[in-house]
C-alpha cells in the first residue's frame, strides 16, 4: 500500500534528551512538511521540503532540525533546545512538481516529555 | 509572514442544519485553498479544494467559495450529518513569495452536529 509511515507512534522522552522523529513515504512526491498540533490548536508549520537536500524553515523552527538526504524519507530531530516539545508531530507529503496540491499525512507521533 | 485566520473555532449545529466556516488568507498571492477534515485521533484527510481560477466548487453536501478580491474562502456542508462531527481546517498555499509549496493552516474548527 502506497503512503506515508510515521514513527514511533508513542514517545516518552526525558528533559535535555534528542529525540528524532521518522516519516517514510512510497507515494514518490517530491515535497515533504512536519506539523506540530497542540491540543485544540492547529497545524503549525516546522519545516518543509520542496526537494532532496533542500528544506525550508516554516514558523516554528527553532529547536527542530531536519534532513532529506533521501526522496523518501524526511526525519524529525526535537532537540534539548525545544522548550516546549510535548505535542502531537504530524508529517505529511505532496506530489510536488508545479503546483501545489492535497497534503497526505501520516498517523502521527506523540511525543511526551517526562 | 504568512497568516490564516479560521472563525469560528467552535460550532454547534442541529442534524439537516448547515454549516458555515470562514477563513481570510494574508498573502494574496496564494493560489491554492484545501479543506481537511480531522476526527478525533486521526489524520487530517482532504475533503475538498479550490484553485485561484475558480470561484466556487461543490462535492454533493459540501462547497467551497473563493474570494480572491477579500482574500477569503468559505466552507459550505449542506444537511449536515452527526458523522460530519470532527475538526476542520482550512490552507492556502502555491504563492511564489514562498516558493509555492508552503502550507500554512488556519487554527481549525470543531463543529458538534447533533442528532
């Protein structure tokens, strides 16, 4: 089945610790994003990824790197930097090329800082 | 920056009531407006989408309308249903200014349809 894999689902992590965060996905789309959603709130912006080795900062940057070393895989890195890094991550992909198009995301992963 | 403002951010209505979501988009060069919805615990799915060149489009119970003048686009489900009950979002990406592929959501809105 073509899509996108999210994982771990579940992560506990201790202050101080890095943690990465891994999204895989076979659907051949060029573009890639990393979300955070907060409890009632909405999808924030990371980073996100037009191409291989190229991402782009989005709004919420500081305390997360990146890398896309691959077209299909795109991980997440919450650093000790990231003051607040409990929260719902969700990573997601687009077919890319010219224009924009429909987001697919995967399940999520939920990070819990202890 | 880049800014989608989503209102409201609850709504409650009565099953075979409609409903109506509204969402106002800051870079007006943004030529793509998706819609997804999110039930509780899962992904967001697309439900429907509208490109720049287009004012309105309609998918059975639910439209959407653009107005690229005001920089506003709107979410129409038409005999609303209890399985409609979830979160949804609203996006606009495509503008050059960010290199067309950034996606900036609105802060969602969850609509309760009672029975």
């Amino acid at each position: 089945d073509g899509g996108i894999t999210q994982s771990p689902k579940y992560l506990f992590r201790k202050e101080g610790q890095n943690v990465t965060l891994s999204c895989e996905q076979n659907l051949n789309h060029d573009a890639m994003y990393w979300y955070r959603q907060d409890p009632g709130q909405g999808l924030r912006l990371i980073y996100y990824s037009q191409i291989v080795n190229d991402f782009q900062k989005g709004d919420i940057a500081e305390g997360y790197s990146v890398s896309r070393e691959k077209k299909e895989s795109f991980p997440l890195t919450v650093t000790s930097a990231q003051k607040n890094p409990t929260a719902f991550y969700l990573c997601a992909s687009t077919l890319g090329g010219t224009r924009t198009g429909e987001l697919f995301f995967g399940e999520g992963s939920r990070l819990t800082v202890l | 920056g880049e800014n989608v403002e989503q209102h409201p951010s609850t709504l409650s209505v009565q099953e075979g009531d409609s409903a109506v979501i509204k969402c106002t988009y800051s870079d007006s060069a943004s030529n793509y407006f998706p819609w997804y919805k999110q039930e509780l615990g899962k992904r967001p799915q697309l439900i429907i989408d509208i490109r720049s060149n287009v004012g309105e489009k309609k998918d059975q119970r639910i439209a959407v309308t653009l107005n690229k003048t005001a920089k506003h686009f709107s979410l129409h489900i038409t005999e609303t249903q209890p399985e409609d009950s979830a979160v949804y979002f609203c996006a606009a990406s495509g503008s050059p200014n960010t290199g067309g592929f950034k996606t900036i959501f609105g802060a969602g809105t969850r609509l309760f349809v009672k029975a």
